[in-house]
C-alpha cells in the first residue's frame, strides 16, 4: 500500500553512480520504472560526471588493452560469506599483507578511469572519501580494501547493488543481481568482460598480484569464478545466523535509504533476506564440494573475533597466500592493534525473528551449532 512505502534520501556527492559509465546508465534507467522526482537532478548529475569522464575512460581502455590486464591476470584470493557475517572484517585483516592486491576507494568510485583520473589525482580525491561506511561505522581510509560489486556494477547492468538504487522492485532486482535469475547467456558473459576488465586494471594499478576480492554475492558464483580461475582460492566466512538475521535486516533499509531513487516497500525486504540465505549458502557447498584443501577454507567469525592471530596463520598456510603469515604479522598486527577500541552495533531480539530463523535458516544453524543469542 501507498501509505507504507518508505523514501529514501540519498547524498548525492556519495553516491556510487557518479561514477557510473554512461551507456551502463542508459540502459539502467530505460529498464527501472522511473525515479522520485525529486531524484531527476540526481540523473542529470549522473549523466553529466559520465560525460565529463568520458575522455579519461577511453584513455583508460586503451592503458588496460596495451597492458594486458586482463591477459596477466593470476588466480584471485576470495572472500565469500553472507552479508553481515564478518567478510569485511575478514578483508580488513587480510588486506593488510604487503603481497596482496586489493582494491582501493578510488578504485572502487572511478573503474573506468583508475589508470588516469584515479592515479594522476590521487591526493585531491582522498580528501573526498567518508569517515567510515555509515551503516556499520568500519572506518575507511585511502587503502582500505573496498569489494569489487559496486565498481563493476557501474560498468554493467547486472548487480545487487541495481536493487538498492531501484528497490520498488527490490526482488526481482535482487535475484537477477545475486542469482541472475532470468538473465540471458549474453548478459553474463557482459558481467564477465567487465569484471575481468575492471581487476585487470586493479592489478595495473597496484602492481601486484594476486588480487584479494572480497563479495558476498561470489558466494553464489563460484561455479563462474572456477571456471575463470581454475586455481582460485577462497575463503568461506560464516557467523551465527541468529545475529546475521537480525542485522541484515537492519543493513538494507538503511542502506537504501542512503542509496536509493525510489519509494519502496521495507516489508519486501524481510522475505528476500529469508529466502536468499539459504539458497546463497547451498550454492556455495555444491560449487566447492570437489576443491581441494589449499583452495577452500571455512573461518567461523566467532572465531576470528575471539583469536583472529590463530585464525589468520591458518588460512596464510592452508591456502599457501604470497609472502606467509610472517610477511603480513607486523602491518596485521597493527590493524588489530588500530582497531581495539570498535564496537559493534548491538541490536534487540524478538522471538518471531528465532521462529523465522529457525524456519528458514535451521539447516546451517544446525550445521554450525549455534544457539539463540543472548536478548539485549
């Protein structure tokens, strides 16, 4: 009904689409069913920073294709798990090793342009970054690790990422996006070129491989990523579903009210998340059933927040990452050391959410072992 939509009031200066290529845009809102009105000069900025970047994103081709970028691409590290379960954490952490190439903030605000743009001016646009990601107050800074799904959506038109700016068809958005649920063989192979094409670059840019990517939705894809990379290694981090449940539902709608162009519907959301948890997570068990162990390890986030040293030296040796645990322990060990005092958001507990959990959720809360949460 009407009267139960929500609008959301994103930031203009902040939002992800400023960097967005220009044909990408074209087709994105040809294909939503229009935005607030009051977000049309939200458009036309969009449009005009596309036309603007324009030279520079074609001078950036033409560095990637003389370099090879995406020719000399070694096997990707990657980071999956749900949303909320400790991925960014985890990147954080694994992000500090001086043998691991990861993605910058300017990588991730100007992909078609991070050879020129994002490098000749690199001092002037870190000015601009935010204090912290706002919905869970992880600080970020010039070379914290960002993940790759808001960059590459920008390049194309398939992404999670196209559900939170166009959520008044938050599912059908959301499933082509993570699942790509009636999306077309040529689709995919565009989603293909440009992530190929946009690590590529990352891997030009910081002149070093192999890369570390994290994104939840490769949880889902790495029957895709495999096939790209037969030699990929990932990492698996999970974490009690109970508080994944909860926070989740608090992470979209304030996420959409900081990025989206439409009113929506908050209770869509809810059956989206219930129904996406376990279909994401079957997935990833039945892509990673036959990978060996130097290529897949599991990390439960309870785990790495209790002991992250331990829990860290296993994954450098299990999975053989460059350099080992004794290249990365010092610049690690500071982070931690940095970080001491961060506190997570605490949130309360109804028991209709343990019933919907249980419901939907119980096969890897059994899995897993984990009990209720205590009620705050």
């Amino acid at each position: 009904m009407k009267e139960n939509l929500r609008f959301p009031s994103p930031e203009l200066s902040q939002h992800p689409l400023m960097g967005a290529r220009l044909g990408n845009l074209f087709q994105l809102f040809s294909q939503q069913q229009g935005v607030l009105p009051s977000k049309w000069p939200f458009v036309l900025a969009f449009m005009g920073s596309a036309l603007a970047r324009s030279p520079f994103s074609m001078i950036d081709r033409w560095i990637a294709s003389r370099k090879k970028a995406v020719e000399n691409l070694e096997p990707p590290v990657f980071i999956v798990g749900y949303w909320r379960s400790g991925t960014t954490h985890l990147h954080n952490l694994l992000g500090q090793s001086p043998d691991l190439g990861i993605i910058t903030p300017l990588g991730s605000g100007l992909p078609d342009e991070l050879l020129t743009l994002g490098t000749w001016f690199e001092p002037l646009l870190q000015k601009g970054l935010p204090e912290d990601r706002g919905v869970d107050r992880v600080a970020v800074n010039p070379q914290s690790p960002q993940e790759d799904e808001i960059p590459v959506a920008n390049l194309q038109k398939l992404s999670v990422f196209h559900a939170l700016y166009f959520p008044a068809n938050f599912r059908k958005n959301f499933n082509r996006g993570v699942f790509f649920d009636d999306v077309s063989d040529n689709e995919i192979e565009e989603w293909k070129s440009a992530m190929l094409y946009f690590i590529g670059k990352v891997a030009i840019h910081q002149d070093k491989q192999p890369l570390l990517i994290k994104n939840p939705v490769y949880t889902t894809r790495i029957h895709l990523l495999r096939d790209l990379w037969p030699n990929a290694r990932f990492i698996h981090i999970y974490r009690n579903p109970y508080r994944v449940f909860r926070s989740t539902k608090y992470y979209y709608p304030e996420i959409i009210d900081e990025l989206g162009l439409q009113a929506y519907d908050p209770a869509e959301i809810e059956p989206v998340i219930l129904n996406s948890y376990p279909r994401m997570l079957n997935k990833l068990y039945e892509d990673t059933n036959d990978l060996p162990e130097n290529q897949f390890v599991e990390v439960q986030y309870e785990k790495l927040d209790e002991n992250p040293v331990e829990v860290l030296k296993k994954i450098y040796h299990q999975l053989n990452l460059p350099g080992g645990w004794e290249a990365a322990k010092s610049s690690t060990e500071a982070y931690l050391k940095s970080i001491a005092d961060y506190r997570k958001n605490t949130y309360s507990y109804a028991p209709e959410d343990f019933e919907k959990v249980n419901e939907n959720w119980g096969k890897y809360v059994n899995k897993w072992g984990y009990d209720l949460p205590d009620t705050e």
